[in-house]
C-alpha cells in the first residue's frame, strides 16, 4: 500500500511519486517509478496501450490504493475523463455542483459554467449536450473544485477535429487562469506538444524519457522546433518514418 500524503507547504511540488509499484498478479504495470510536478506545470504523458498511463492517472486520482511506494500530492485533485461522466438524471449545473463542499455550491457552479461558456446551458440535461459541450462540463466540474491537480485522462479524444482545437484553447485559457499542475494523459503527439511544459514517456511501467518544450503559446503544428520534438517522440514510442518497429 503506498503512502499518500496531502501537504499545502509553498515550496512543495504539487506532486512527488516515489518508486510507485503496481502488479497485477505476475505483471508489474508500474516499476518503480518516480515522477515530480511542480505547481501549476503543465506536463502531458505519452505511451503505448499498456504502458502505465491509465493505472497511474488512477493511483494519483486515489481511484486504485492498491500500490505500493509514496504519493504526495499538495492540495486536492480532480479528474476530467474520456467520457464526461455526467450524471443524467441531474441537469447540468447540479452534476457542476455536485459534492461541492462550499457556501453557494449553486452559484460557484453558475460560475463555473461561464468560464466554460456554459451559462445558457445549466439548466439543460446531460443527454441534450453535444460532445464539446459535455466535456466543458466535465472541465467544470472539475475546476470548480480549485484543485492542486488537475487530471486529463484523453478528454479530447472522441472529439472532433475542430472542436478539439477550441477545447484545448478553452484548456490552456483555464489553467492560466487557475493554474493547477496538470497532468494530461493522452496518445496524441501534437496535442501533448501543444499544451505542455514537459513531455513524458511511459514504458513498461516507467518515465523513459523527458522533452521539455519552451516554445511560447500559442504554438503551431509546422513550428519547426515542434517538428524536432515530434521526431523525437515518435521515435521513443517507435514509431519510424518506415512503421512502427
């Protein structure tokens, strides 16, 4: 079972992992790991299916105990998943306000459904949201928290081409805004370089690899320092300009 500690210290990274294991029966889908994110960094995490991505976005969201090593994470964490998760039963601003331990959970969730461009929107149920929309709920929901982390985990993934630009936009908006750390899980090597501080690789349950990305925002896909990085990133998940090896 690993130690997991919550801290509010300034000089803290908003996360600390210390050689974090995780087996399944004969499988160690986490070896050891270490991993270190400051406060308010933007880091993307990038690996083939299997790798560790899902099972370590889990342990850090408190969703699987079962490992072992340390987690110290400052302040609170919340998760916007793949699929928005919203509950259907409850229109749109109560799933925002759903668990919120504040005040006025009714009006920091109207507020929190305008910053996503949402406000038209609070009364209306989940099923009646179009993709776009239901993930900017999700981003609501999990914003409205005022988390020390704020966890991805391919949010964007089911999107389409366009909506997925104005979402990560919408992203990079909030978090300059909020400034969490994130961790941004995804498969997307042009997203990760996109929005991120910093980009990890994740193989056979360990970071392998590290690029860190100082071209200022807004970036652009033909950047030619961003095709470098591509090259880079693509060849530690090899993938070759022949396939994938």
């Amino acid at each position: 079972m690993a130690r997991r500690t919550a801290g509010s210290v300034t000089e803290a990274p908003a996360v600390r992992v210390g050689s974090l294991t995780k087996r399944f029966g004969e499988r160690t889908v986490l070896d050891g790991l270490d991993l270190r994110i400051e406060r308010g960094e933007f880091v993307a995490l990038l690996g083939r299916s299997g790798s560790g991505k899902s099972t370590l976005l889990r342990a850090l969201a408190g969703l699987d105990r079962d490992v072992d090593g340390t987690l110290d994470i400052d302040g609170t964490v919340a998760v916007a998943f793949q699929e928005p998760r919203l509950v259907p039963w409850r229109r749109v601003r109560a799933n925002v306000a759903l668990g919120l331990d504040v005040p006025d959970p009714r009006a920091a969730a109207r507020d929190a459904l305008a910053e996503v461009g949402l406000t038209e929107r609070g009364d209306a149920w989940p099923l009646s949201l179009s993709g776009g929309e239901a993930q900017r709920a999700s981003l609501a929901r999990a914003l409205v928290r005022e988390p020390g982390l704020l966890l991805l985990d391919e949010p964007f993934s089911a999107l389409d081409a366009l909506t997925r630009i104005t979402m990560h936009r919408l992203v990079l908006d909030l978090w300059e805004r909020h400034r969490p750390a994130v961790l941004l899980v995804t498969h997307d090597v042009d997203e990760a370089l996109l929005l991120a501080d910093r980009v990890l690789v994740l193989d056979e349950g360990r970071i392998v690899h590290e690029t860190r990305v100082t071209e200022p925002r807004p970036r652009h896909r033909d950047h030619r320092e961003l095709s470098r990085l591509r090259s880079v990133l693509l060849a530690e998940l090899g993938v070759t300009p022949e396939g994938t090896t």
